[in-house]
C-alpha cells in the first residue's frame, strides 16, 4: 500500500472549458451565460482546486470559505503531523482499552477492513511503524536490516484493530498506529462535494492531490474531460483523456510508484510497501486508475490494486467488480489493461 504522503503527484486535471454562446433568443432578452468559478489553495501537504457553476446566483466567498472550514476540520480529524488529531491523540495513547475517535473515522476503518480482506493484506492502515523504519516520513530513506523489517511486522495488521461500535475503536495490541492518510484524500474529496452540494452546486470538479471527483457537466452541456499524466518520472505530459458521465457523479483516484521512490546502491526503492512482508514492492506495475462513485472507496481501492501487482490486483478488481485501468512499465513500453468493470462501463470514455 502507499500513505498519500509518498502518492504520485497523478495530475489529473480538468481541460480547457469552452464557453458557451447565448442563444438568439438570449441575447435579445440580455442573457448572460454561467461561467464555471474556480479556486484553490494549500491542504494536507499538497494543494485543492475546486471548480464549479450554478445556473442560480451563489456567493462564491461564502462557499471558499466553507470549503476551507471543512479542511480545517478535516485536518483536526486525520493528520498525522498535528499531535492533537483525532487519530493521533488515538495512536498515542497506548492501551487497549476503547477509544473515542467518532464516527467518521470508525466509517474509514470499516471500509479499510473490507478491502484489506479483498486485497489479501496487502492493504492496511497500520502499516504507520513500517513507513518510519524505511525512512518514508523524512528526507533520508534507507534499507533497514531484515531483522528490523521482521520486528516491526509484529506491530502490523489490521486484525489487531477492532471496530467495538459507531464511535469507538479499540487496539488490541498497546503499540498498533493507525495512519489514514491512503484513504484521507478520498474522504476529503467526498466531504467538500458535499458542501459545494449543501450550497445548491450540482456542476463541479473537487481535486485533492490529484484525486478527483467530478458531477454534472460544463456551461455548455459538455462533459468533464480530465488528462491522466503518463506514468513516467521524467515525464509530465498527458497519457490519456477521461471523458467523464453527465449523469452521474464519479470519482477518479490514482495510485502509482513513478513520483516517489529512492535510490540505494543501484537499486531503486518504490514507496509503496506490501504489508505482508514490509518491503517496497517489486512488479511492473506502475498505475491503477480507478473509477467509482464513492471517492473513498476508489482511494482504498487504488492502493490495494497497486500494491497487488497487475495479475492480483486484476483478479481482485474483476472478483470486486471494480471498475479500474492498469498501467504496467516492460522494457521502456507502457502497456495497459482495463477490468472487466470498467469494460462494461458505457458512459465513460478513455482515449
């Protein structure tokens, strides 16, 4: 799995909007056209971009700032570089005895539980112990010793945390850490679509750190179209076009290796490890694009399916019925296969 901390920049990004014309009719009786309103700004170690329009009148202040509110709170709840997080204060308190960490971070873990038993353990939110052996959380990543990748092991699994109801959570071992950051982004993303639609706004494009999702369509009844940047690390150009529903809302979320990694004598180091044995995995498999309604569900799903390898992860994605798009690097060639959810879906395109 990787922590959205060591998540390639995937650069999914909304093209160019094309301005609609009044109609005739329009024009006689003043219209004048909605334009789509955009903002951003700094969050959770990367940036937001929010763009959106309404038919209606809206005070784009008011919403900027209800959008910013929400991150703030988010923040409070998730970080893993504030002690006083709801999910810090929960780690650092070592005993096992039950916790209060409210109901949206219990609604985090459960969905975490689901996918880490579909995606064999490859995916697991307390993977925090070995991110810090390997050196992930600073500036100097090394190889640990096997005997200190063996160790820290026995700090891992998700079967060592336990959902006791809607609000609590309870360690079964004093020292488990639980770090949410590879799920934070898609929950993030689905609460500020939330705000934008509390303030009436059905036509928008939210993106966190490359993660997205996307409702309604353009001023002029276009789709979304979004660029998937080609998974290369030298490269920052676009691979490939997502022609996203006018119907329905979809999240897009990416995970890959080709942004982050480190070099240790001639051996190059991927931050994305495998929980079930603490190393940084080793295929060729350099991107997982996957497409759901629900972003938090797509987040986990990315990492899991990234973390499996294509020949797994496609097995568990078709078993799961997950709509997902996997890019493998063999002998300088990118190559690409899709699951069998994502062939069945019809209004989507990727050129």
């Amino acid at each position: 799995m990787t922590l959205s901390d060591y998540r390639q920049g995937n650069c999914l990004q909304c093209l160019i909007f094309t301005p609609v014309a009044c109609l005739f009719l329009g024009v006689l009786t003043g219209c004048s056209e909605p334009t789509v309103q955009k903002f951003e700004g700094p969050t959770q170690g990367t940036t937001y971009h929010i763009s959106y329009w309404s038919e209606a009148p809206v005070d784009a202040k008011d919403i900027k700032d209800a959008i910013e509110n929400e991150l703030a709170d988010i923040d409070k709840l998730l970080s893993d570089y504030r002690p006083d997080s709801t999910i810090e204060i929960f780690n650092n308190t070592e005993n096992t005895e039950s916790q209060e960490v409210g109901s949206e971070i219990v609604s985090l873990v459960k969905v975490a539980k689901t996918v880490n038993r579909a995606g064999q353990g490859c995916y697991d939110l307390t993977i925090k112990p070995l991110f810090d052996l390997w050196g992930f959380q600073g500036d100097a990543p090394t190889v640990p010793k096997d005997s200190a990748i063996v160790t820290t092991l026995k700090q891992i699994g998700m079967d060592k945390l336990e959902v006791v109801d809607e609000t609590h959570l309870r360690k079964k071992q004093a020292d488990l850490k639980v770090a949410l950051s590879s799920i934070s982004q898609g929950y993030s993303v689905e609460r500020l679509s939330e705000v934008l639609e509390q303030k009436g706004i059905v036509h928008y494009l939210v993106e966190i750190g490359g993660e997205l999702k996307i409702n309604g369509y353009k001023p002029d009844l276009q789709p979304w179209r979004i660029a998937l940047e080609r998974p290369l690390p030298e490269e920052r150009v676009m691979h490939k076009v997502i022609t996203m529903p006018k119907d329905s809302p979809v999240a897009v979320m990416t995970s890959g290796t080709y942004r982050h990694y480190f070099d240790d004598h001639g051996q190059r180091y991927s931050h994305v490890l495998d929980a079930r044995n603490g190393w940084p995995i080793t295929h060729n498999l350099v991107s997982v694009t996957v497409l759901l309604g629900d972003p938090v569900l797509a987040d986990a799903w990315s990492t899991t399916l990234l973390c499996l390898g294509q020949k797994e992860g496609m097995l568990a994605a078709n078993t799961a019925k997950i709509p997902a798009l996997f890019i493998e690097l063999q002998d300088d060639e990118l190559t690409e296969s899709r699951s069998e959810a994502l062939n069945a879906l019809s209004n989507i395109a990727i050129h």
